[in-house]
C-alpha cells in the first residue's frame, strides 16, 4: 500500500469552485444519503468551496438551497463546476443520477452509467467479477414467476438452494439494496418465504447467498487526478454480537460494534486484498471512489461480498475511517475526490 501519493494529492488544494451536492432520494438509503450529503457539504465548504446542496425528497421532488421545484435544480447544476451525487442506493449509485448529469453535461464524483449500474446489482457484479477469476459468494436469484412463487412456497427456493449445492444458513436480500435493508438470515427452509417477501418489497430480484463464515474486512479504494489507484489500510468490523448479523441496527444504531483499522492481517494477506480490491474496481468498471467488502475464511481465499462505488460518507462511516487511520482528514479525502473528479473532465 502506497498511501504517500494520496497525501500529497490531498495536500494540493483545487481553486475555488462551485460545488453541487446531491442527496437523499427514493430509495431506503435516504436518511444514510443525508448523513453522507451533509458531511461532504461541509467539508467543501471548509476547504473554501462554494456548495449548493440539492435534496431530493423521498417522492423525487427537488429542493436547492431550500427553494423547491426542478427548476431551481437544473439552473443550480448547469451553473456548477462539479457535482458530487452522494446517494446510495436505487436512484443513486445505479446509474441514474449519472446519466442525468451527463445529459447536462455536468462533471461529478464517483463511478459512470454502467459502472454504477452493475456495481449496486450484487447479481450482475457477481458474474462480472466471475468471469475476471475472483471468487464470489455461491447464490441463486429470483426474479419475476420464479420470485412470486417463491415468496409463497419456500419449497421452490429450498429445491433450488438444493440443486445449487448451497447450505444454510444463508442470506436472502435485495439484488440492489444497500445498508442490509431488508436482508435476513435464514437457517431453514421455513424460513425463506417471509424473508423473500421482505426482500421482494425492496427489489423486483431477490438474492439467496450461502452464509460466509470467516473476517469481515473493507478496503477503501481511491482514484488520484493522475489516474493512478491506490487502496487504504484494511478495515476489520466486530459486528455488535446481539445482532443476528452486521444488519442496518448493528451498523447505525450501536454501539457494541467495533471497526478495527488498520485490520491485524499478516502481509501477505494485506496485499492479497489489496491487489484484489484493485482487480474489482477496474474489472467493474470504477472511478473516484469504491469500497470493496471482503469475507476472509479462515483456510481459504478472501471472498468479496460486495462494491460500493458510493459508500456512506459520515465523519463515522468506514471509508473516510480507513484514510482517518493514514492521517488524512475527512475534508482531505473530499478534496482528492473533487480533484479527481475535475481532472478526469479535463
């Protein structure tokens, strides 16, 4: 790991610029997108930029700077030198809010159309990352008769699981969704009808994982104007051990869990995940940003569970707690992303 080059992008300062930040949305996620916006929003004022933050309501309506309507948005974005779509979620990290800043031809932070669009579909990037050699989860997914008829006899999902070689326990949660928002875990197959209808409530596809027993550890990778890629140190997560897993209450409504970083992983290890936390960001397609979620069994390869190409963004949040731990401050890690972000359009 090679966390110099990030430091001293950081320390370089871009001229001041108008800043739009976009947050909230429709999906799940949009109190978490809040949280995310808000902090970004103040730290780009911290580094002098001027910000104009755009919330967009939970029915899609729009608000800049408090005076609602699409209007006020458009002339906002229009006038903005970069945008920063701190979203989560459908809506936000699939691709959306990215093709419509590129139609406005707006420059943003973060990943492209397509590179959004496969990362939050956790079945798409799992056949990606498939075909790039890096091993996944074992899962089946559900979706249009197969999921209806799932959802009312688990017998179906439990002959696949079955067919598929999968054991319990096992996950069932939406093939989009983020946060652990409406994700289950499942020991039995009597289990699996309710735990498909919540996904289902979330996700027209509904995804069933083999439970991963081993390390839960996230690597925080970070594009540099220059094009370059580097990764923090390893972050490793004690889940809140009342919590049947790391679900939405253990990530923001505890305090029994603990993220440990830099992670104790011998060397090997380290480079291991992150060489392929690297192979996952530019075989899917990734800009800006990206945190790279990895099961590590305790005999065997790291697994990656999942990428987040646009992951929480509070001063609390494991991205900026992964660079926290090299020095670098919350606003710095924001700057390098702006940088990143202008150059790139450059």
């Amino acid at each position: 790991m090679t966390t110099s080059s990030v430091t001293a992008a950081a320390q370089q300062r871009t001229p001041r610029m108008t800043v739009a930040v976009i947050m909230g949305g429709v999906s799940s996620e949009h109190d978490v997108s809040l949280a995310s916006g808000g902090g970004i929003a103040e730290a780009a004022e911290s580094l002098g930029h001027q910000v104009i933050r755009l919330v967009i309501g939970r029915d899609g309506s729009w608000t800049t700077n408090g005076t609602p309507g699409l209007d006020a948005a458009l002339a906002a974005l229009r006038a903005c030198d970069v945008a920063v779509p701190a979203m989560h979620g459908e809506g936000g990290e699939d691709g959306t809010i990215q093709g419509f800043l590129e139609l406005l031809g707006v420059n943003y932070v973060g990943s492209g159309v397509a590179a959004s669009a496969i990362s939050l579909d956790k079945h798409a990037t799992k056949a990606v990352l498939a075909t790039h050699g890096i091993p996944v989860a074992p899962g089946i997914t559900l979706r249009g008769e197969a999921l209806v008829n799932a959802g009312t006899d688990p017998d179906l999902a439990g002959v696949q699981l079955k067919e598929a070689g999968i054991p319990y326990p096992v996950f069932v949660k939406p093939a989009s969704g983020g946060s652990s928002f409406g994700v289950t875990r499942v020991t039995e197959t009597a289990g699996l009808a309710p735990a498909i209808a919540l996904a289902a409530e979330l996700d027209e596809q509904v995804l069933i994982e083999q439970e991963m027993i081993g390390r839960e550890i996230d690597l925080s990778v970070i594009e540099l104007p220059d094009g370059s890629i580097e990764v923090g140190p390893a972050l490793e997560i004690h889940s809140d051990p009342s919590q049947p897993f790391f679900n939405a209450e253990a990530k923001y409504g505890s305090a029994a869990t603990e993220f440990v970083v830099p992670a104790p992983v011998d060397p090997e290890l380290a480079e291991r995940l992150r060489s392929t936390a690297v192979n996952v960001f530019k075989s899917l397609g990734c800009k800006g940003l990206a945190r790279v979620d990895f099961f590590v069994p305790a005999d065997g390869e790291p697994v990656v569970n999942e990428l987040n190409t646009f992951p929480g963004f509070t001063p609390a949040s494991q991205y900026p707690r992964m660079w926290a731990a090299t020095g670098l401050t919350y606003a710095d890690v924001v700057n390098v992303l702006l940088a990143t972000a202008v150059a790139e359009r450059a």
